[in-house]
C-alpha cells in the first residue's frame, strides 16, 4: 500500500513540474492559466486519494477532502476573475 502512496504523490510532485514547465514555456497569459487549472486539479486529487489509501476513511482524510473541494472551489473562481481580467486587458469582452 505503501508503494501506490508514494506513486500518487510522486505524480503530483511529476505533475507540479509539468506545470512549472508549461508556466517557463507558454506565450499567452490564458495559455499559462490553463496549465495552472491543470495543476489544481491533477495534484488535488492525487493527494486526496493517497490522503485515503494512507488513512482509509478516518477524520483526517475526510478534512482533506473537505480542504481539496474548498480548495478547487476558489480555484475556479480565481481562474475565471484572472481570466475575464486578462481578457479586459487586452480590449476584448469575455
């Protein structure tokens, strides 16, 4: 069990520096949103599931859950207010 744990949260760290890379190397402010979402995204839930192989159903996975759901909540909208901003900026309506 142990390995598959530490096969998630390698991918999320993989997954961080795929972001990382893609935040170096894309032109556009929107294309560099995009790959943040994806950063959010892929790396909440690989947590949140080694939290539960780790844990199994117990009080700290649960406030994990909690956390990553509230965390991909605000990520949506602070994607879209970026978004819409970058959009204003360079003159076109959203």
């Amino acid at each position: 069990m142990s390995v598959v744990i530490g096969v998630l949260l390698a991918l999320a760290v993989a997954v961080t520096w795929l972001a990382a890379l893609a935040l170096w190397r894309l032109p556009r402010a929107l294309d560099r949103l995009h790959a943040l979402a994806f950063l959010n995204v892929a790396a909440s839930i690989l947590v949140t599931m080694a939290a539960f192989l780790a844990d199994g159903i117990s009080g700290r996975s649960l406030k994990i859950l909690v956390m990553m759901v509230v965390f991909l909540a605000w990520a949506a909208v602070l994607s879209h207010v970026s978004g819409r901003a970058v959009l204003m900026r360079e003159g076109r309506s959203a």
